[in-house]
C-alpha cells in the first residue's frame, strides 16, 4: 500500500513540474534580440572615408562607427563590450543570419527587396546623393548640368548609373577603383565630378587638400541608411529605433555629423529622427 | 490538523487526500480557464476599443499633415494666395459698425472669399493637433516619444508662419499659373523643408510607436491565451485522471462497481475541459483575426498618406523645377512604397504597371508587385480563399490607383514638353481648379471604403468575441460548484461509514 501512495505522489508531483514548465514555455519569447545582449559584433564599413574606415592601429573609426556605439550605449552595452567587424555589401545579410554579427550600420539604402530578407532599423542618416566638383568649377550647379562631363564611375555601386541610365542625363562615365581615387583624379583634373551620398563626398573631399573641392548644394536623391538585424527581431528593431530617435533629439547625431565632417553643402539636420521603416 | 485530515494510513485519510488532490485539480482548471480568457478579453479590448482605435487616431496625424501639405502646394501652384491669405472673420468685425448704421452691407474691396483649401487647411490643422493628443495619450509618459510629440506641435506652429510668408510674397507679384515667383518658392521651399524632415517622419514614427505598442501587448495576451488552452487541458487531465484514481480506489476497498456521482464529475471535468480548449483557441484566432484587420486598416491609412504626399511631391516637381530631380525620386519612392515594382526609372514603373494590374485583375493569385498593396493582396488572397467577389474592392482599389498613375503620366509628358502652365491644370482637378486631382480624390474614397471597411471587421470580431465570452463569467464558478458538489456526494457516503 505504501508502494501504492508514494507512486500516486511522485505522479501528482510529475504533472505538476509538467504543468509549471508548460505554463513557463508557453510565454516565452523564441528569438534571441539585441535588446538583451551584454556584448555586440557590429559590421561596419572600412573603405568609406569619414562614413567607415580602419585606422592603422586596427580600429575602427567614422560615422557610422560613432551611430553604432551611441545606439549600442543606448541598448545597455558599453563601448568596452563592443567588437567591430568590416562587412562588404555582398556579405551581410549572410553574415546576419549566420549570427557572425549581431547589427550592421554599412551605409546600406533601405529598399523594398531588403526589408523582406532582414529586419530593418533605421534609417539613423537620410543621404542625398550628390555632386563633388572642382571649387573653381561654376559650370555645374545640378544634375543636368552633367551633360557631357566626365563623371567618375567607382565599380560596384549605382551612383555614376542613377544619373546616366534613371535620369537620362548623357554623362562621359570614367571608370575608377574607388572614391577616394575618384577624388585625387578630380583634383587632378582628368575628371569633372564625382557622385555619391553627400557622407561620402564630405568624407572624400577631407581627403584633398586645400579645398580645392566643393559639393554642390543641389541633393537629388534620399538614401535611407538602415540598421540590419537578424530577421524576427522585432524588440531589438524598435530598441534601436527608440536608440535613434534619442539621439536626434538630444542633438548628439548634429554633433556627430558636424565633427565628423562640418563640411558646407551637406544638408541640415534635425532634432526629429527621419521616418522609420517600421519594425513589422 | 491536516495530519489528522489526510492520515495517510488509514482508508478515510486516504480518500479525503485524493478528494482534495481532484478539487485542486478541478480549481486549476476553472483558474487557468478564467485567467486566459480574461488575457483574451484584455487583448481584445486593446485591438478593438482601447489602444487600437487611439493608434487609429494618432495615424490621422500623418495624414492630416499630407493633406495640409498638399493644399499649400496646390495653391502656390495655382495662384491662389489671395484667397489663401483672406480672413473674412477679420474683415466682418471691421465692417460690423457702417453695417448697422446703413442696414446693408457694403460693397467693400476688404471682402474677400476664403479659398477652399484654406478652408480644408484649418479643418486639417485642428485633427493635426486632436490626433498629436491622442498620440501623447498613448505615449504613457515615455518622454522620448513626448519628444516626438513637442517637436510636431512646435513645428506646426512655425510651419503656418513659414506658409504664410511664402503666400504673401507669391501674392505679391501677378504670375502665371504654374510658375510663382523665385522669392515665393525659396520661401515655400523653407515651409517644406520643416513639413518633411521633421513633422512628416515625426507623425509617421508616433503612428509606428503606437502600433509597436499595440504588437506588443496582442502578442502578449495572445500566448498567454494560448498557454492557458495548453493549461487547462494538463489540469483537466490531472483531474480526470485523480478522479479515475479515486473511483478505481473506492471500487477497489468498497467493494463497488460504480460511484454514479463521481462518474457523472469525471464526464462533467471532460466536458469542461474539452470546452475551455476549444473556447481559449477559439479566442486566440480571433484576436489573430482582430489583429490582421487592424494591421490592414493602419497599413491602408498609412499609404493613403503617402499618397497624398507623393501628389504633393508632384506640385513640388512643377513648382520647383530648379529641385525637379529630387521630386520626381520621392515620388517614385512612394509609389514603390505604395506598390513596389523592379524598376528605377518613373517612366518604367509607369510602362510595368499597367500590365501587373492587368494580370492581378485576370487572376488574383498573380499579384506580382510589392510594398503595401503586396502585402494587402496576400492578406486578401489568404482570407478569399479563391473566392472572387472578397477581393473584388480591392481589384477596384487597384484599378483606381492605376488611373492616378496614368493622369501622373500625362502630367508629366505636359511638364516635359516645357507647358508648365498646362502642366499644372492638369495636375489639378479638370472640373474645378482649385481641388486636387479627381483620380486621387476617387482614389483615396476608395482607401477610405477599405479603411473603414477592415475596422468594421475588426470591431465586429472583437464585439463577437466578447459577447461570447460574457456567458463564462457564471458558468466557470457554476460549473466548479457543480462538479465539486458531485465529488463530495460521491466520496461523502463513503466516508461515513468510518464514523
């Protein structure tokens, strides 16, 4: 008889414990987020000048390097427990579902095609692509005054295409390996422009020496930069959104943007973040 | 006392241990059954009345901010700054005083008619400023997004200053329609730098916050209301299986086939189980149900506004030809918002479109287009099942937009054909020049049919739902009555034996 109860109370304790754990499974959440991390991996970009780029020490330095720390610091992780990664376009949404990194700020325009594949934060910049031309040049005041100018193509990106081939405008494209080369040959003379996001043309125009390059004041683009998140990660999604909203409205992405480049023609910014891509 | 109650070793202590052990049980049961049911009432309340419709309000932010927007275009476009800048209030308490003296009103040139989209103007503003509550409302105290709320609130009220310089300076000086003067449009382009950097993404991001937070808390009761199904099944088992327990025990010592009593308790804690599963995964679709309608509703609303903003974008295009370029993008970047196709080019998105149109309208199960009538054709196409007449506002939706792309298209034809003035009649509606476009105005009613139509939906489930559930508040403490009532009947006789 004894055998009998004490069988009756084990099982009466089996379903309870069976219970409490189903009860417990039930409400708990599947995806891991970046909201509870206690160390981040953060892919950046190395080769854009002022936006990403790696110092000879080995660490990583720009824009885009300051939007992640200050977002991460807003998400409980100090600068200590970061770790920065260099991440190629071709590579990230990869590298995102592999968990190899935890958030991506790489200068990546938020499109349709990519809110499908990952979860987008952001934008934490609005880009306007621009035009970087010589400081004695007035001939070029907007986009179609590009007509018939050689205009610096980088392999690889889409700048030197959206005004030829979207707009029409019959520029002479000049193939170069990179902006920073775009820059040097502008100076030099063997080009008449050079177009990218307005970032990216205050960063390379740092790099030539005696102002001898100015950005036109004539933006013709948005490109939204979006934060790249492992996909279903709605609460890290809306934690860096609420991360980028503090930071325009205390001022600190005017600071970053005015020390980083405080170069004129870039345009003005906001205490209002810009319009989110929404967390969905 | 309890050691005295439950002595283990002797027969009575023994069934009034198991007896306990099957009222606990049968109290679980009713406890998770009532616990979940009122997390799905709670989830309910949040999509259908409480937060939902709040969330609902606060989107009419952004949209009345479009439609203010878009009035100042249009009336800088089409020269009607006078009637912008008219304040007939302003004008009667002048002429009040001569008015008595004469008995008629005088023919003065101070009386001036308030042009229409003034009129809408203001109306816009008050919902602007209704709606920013209704987000602060929302907002619970979180001060970034009261942030967010202060800066909309301020920038409106600078907003109306930089409009009304740009007016005066257009009023000015006679001009052409389409083609206001330069010191016009550098004013006008100030007013629209404020409108959308900083009050546009800000309304837009207080509409996704609310909807976060109403995500949020329907994800939450949801799995709770699905964890108490998954509860109440394992305390009903555990009770049938202790009542099981008790009836073979009894049979066993007592000598008896049946305890009627504790059979008809086991049937009756069958029963309750089998129906609080039901009931609780009933109450979870329908919040899934209630969800989707209101995603739909808030996801429609929000390319409503982005229409109205693109339309905008095109009497930028026309009114500021110096910035043409930057224009014509947006404008390409909310159609692919609204309906995304694999082009960069307007002029390719205007040549693909009608064909993808036409192919959705052949056969609803081909909608090969993106953005938010993508994801509203799969929404739709889920839910018809096939069934052609569910998705036919939609394919009237679809057509509709298709015709304001095609009115763009000739627009823009005009435009580059350098008729600026012809450009901007036609940019606006061809019977009544000082309303916009008749495509966009038959487009956004049938937005609005849909909006409406996905709300009702929405607080129809949630009203059936509720009223469902109402019964439960005396049927789950009956029930637990009843069933306890019958197991002490059943063990009760047994028990008196041993006095």
């Amino acid at each position: 008889m004894r055998a009998t109860r004490d069988a009756a109370i084990v099982v009466i304790a089996a379903l309870a414990v069976l219970v409490a754990v189903v009860a417990y499974r039930a409400g708990d959440a599947a995806v891991s987020s970046v909201a509870d991390k206690d160390t981040l991996v953060i892919g950046v970009e190395d080769d854009k000048p002022g936006l990403g780029t790696r110092t000879p020490a080995g660490t990583f330095t720009g824009f885009e390097v300051d939007v992640a720390t200050y977002v991460a610091g807003r998400l409980g992780v100090s600068e200590g427990a970061l770790r920065f990664v260099a991440i190629h376009p071709g590579d990230w949404e990869r590298a995102l579902r592999r968990g190899e990194v935890d958030l991506v700020f790489a200068g990546y325009p938020i499109t349709p095609q990519l809110a499908d594949r990952v979860t987008v934060a952001g934008p934490y910049y609005v880009a306007h692509q621009s035009i970087l031309v010589r400081a004695d040049d007035k001939s070029i005041q907007n986009v179609r005054d590009l007509r018939g100018k050689r205009l610096c193509q980088v392999a690889g990106t889409r700048a030197a295409d959206h005004i030829i081939e979207d707009l029409d405008v019959a520029a002479v494209p000049v193939p170069a390996p990179s902006y920073a080369d775009c820059a040097q040959r502008l100076a030099g003379k063997d080009l008449d422009a050079v177009s990218a996001d307005d970032l990216i043309l205050a960063g390379i125009a740092a790099t030539v020496s005696d102002s001898a390059v100015v950005i036109v004041n004539a933006p013709f683009t948005d490109e939204r930069y979006g934060v790249g998140l492992q996909k279903g990660d709605i609460r890290g999604c809306a934690a860096v959104n609420r991360a980028i909203t503090e930071m325009y409205q205390s001022g600190a992405a005017n600071t970053m943007l005015t020390q980083g480049f405080g170069s004129p023609g870039l345009s003005r910014v906001t205490g209002t973040a810009p319009s989110f891509e929404g967390c969905a | 006392m309890a050691r005295r109650l439950f002595r283990l070793r002797t027969v009575p202590g023994r069934v009034r241990m198991l007896t306990a052990c099957a009222l606990l049980a049968v109290g679980g049961l009713i406890s998770v059954t009532a616990v979940g049911l009122w997390q799905a009432r709670d989830g309910l309340r949040t999509l259908g009345t409480a937060d939902g419709r709040t969330v609902i309000a606060g989107a009419g932010l952004y949209g009345a901010l479009t439609d203010m927007d878009l009035q100042v275009t249009n009336v800088l476009l089409t020269g009607q700054e006078a009637g912008w800048l008219c304040e007939p209030e302003a004008a009667d308490q002048d002429q009040a005083a001569p008015a008595d003296e004469t008995g008629q009103a005088p023919q003065d040139d101070a009386a001036c008619d308030r042009a229409p989209a003034r009129v809408l103007y203001e109306i816009r503003r008050e919902t602007a400023q209704q709606a920013a509550l209704a987000a602060a409302r929302l907002a619970d105290g979180d001060p970034v997004r009261l942030g967010t709320v202060r800066a909309v609130l301020d920038g409106l009220h600078q907003y109306d200053q930089r409009v009304r310089a740009a007016m005066e300076l257009g009023q000015q000086a006679e001009h052409p329609l389409g083609m206001p003067p330069a010191a016009a449009v550098a004013r006008y382009r100030f007013a629209t730098a404020l409108m959308t950097e900083e009050l546009l993404p800000g309304a837009y991001n207080l509409t996704l916050d609310g909807q976060a937070s109403v995500h949020a808390a329907y994800e939450d009761r949801r799995a709770a209301a699905r964890a108490g199904m998954v509860q109440a099944v394992v305390a009903g088992g555990l009770a049938i299986a202790i009542l099981a327990g008790l009836q073979i025990y009894l049979g066993f010592r007592f000598r008896r086939v049946l305890n009627p009593a504790l059979a008809v308790a086991t049937l009756g804690v069958l029963a309750l189980t089998l129906t609080s599963g039901v009931l609780l995964s009933a109450e979870a679709r329908d919040m899934r149900v209630a969800k989707v309608g209101f995603d739909q509703a808030l996801a429609l609303s929000r390319a409503q506004s982005i229409g109205t903003s693109m339309d905008a974008d095109r009497g930028r295009f026309l009114l500021d030809p110096g910035n043409a370029d930057r224009y014509d993008q947006l404008y390409l970047d909310k159609a692919q918002s609204i309906l995304y196709l694999p082009v960069t080019k307007l002029a390719a998105y205007h040549a693909l479109l009608g064909g993808r149109l036409d192919r959705y309208g052949d056969d609803s199960r081909v909608a090969d287009f993106g953005g938010f009538y993508g994801a509203e054709a799969r929404t739709v196409a889920d839910r018809a099942n096939g069934a052609q007449a569910a998705r036919e506002p939609f394919a009237a939706l679809l057509s509709r937009y298709g015709r304001y792309q095609r009115t763009d298209r000739q627009v823009r034809e005009l435009a580059a054909a350098g008729r600026r003035t012809d450009a901007a009649i036609a940019h606006m509606d061809p019977d009544d020049p000082t309303l916009a476009h008749r495509d966009l105005r038959a487009y956004n009613d049938g937005l609005s049919t849909l909006i409406t139509h996905h709300q009702y939906l929405t607080d129809r489930t949630v009203q059936d739902a509720q009223r469902a559930m109402t019964a439960w508040t005396w049927l789950l403490p009956a029930a637990f009555l009843v069933i306890a009532a019958l197991i002490v009947a059943g063990v009760g006789p047994r028990l008196k034996e041993y006095r």
